[in-house]
C-alpha cells in the first residue's frame, strides 16, 4: 500500500475533495461513486458520506493508497 500525506490550512477538506486533490480519483463524479459504493475507507471504517469532513490525523484508503491529513 502507497501511502500520502496532505497539508491543509483549514480545519478540515471533505472527502471528495481530498480524494481528487491526493490523485486518488480522477473526478469528483468518481469520488462521488467509489464512497457511495462502500470503496472507502475512513479511518479504518467504510464511509458512504462523499462530504465527511476529514480533519488532520484523519485518513481514508482507497484502492491500494492511504492518504492521511495533515494541517499546517
């Protein structure tokens, strides 16, 4: 498994959107499918919430690739 660590400056980015910022995903449409399909996990457990708010320490793995938050 790869693995990745994104810096944000807010308090937190919503999944979707750290997953086509990590590359994980091409699209957001993609994004969108893969969580609503149970693909994702987020710390460690399946989330179906495309919006889930990921703050730092959080992590999702998808597909071969973790990604963790960090806030800078």
């Amino acid at each position: 498994m790869s693995e990745k660590e994104i810096i944000i400056k807010e308090d937190f980015i919503r999944l979707d959107s750290l997953m086509k910022l990590s590359d994980a995903v091409v699209t957001g449409g993609h994004a969108k499918i893969v969580i609503q399909n149970g693909e994702v996990k987020v710390n460690g457990e399946v989330c179906t919430q495309r919006g889930k708010k990921m703050r730092e320490g959080d992590f999702f793995t998808f597909d071969g690739l973790k990604v963790t938050v960090k806030k800078c």
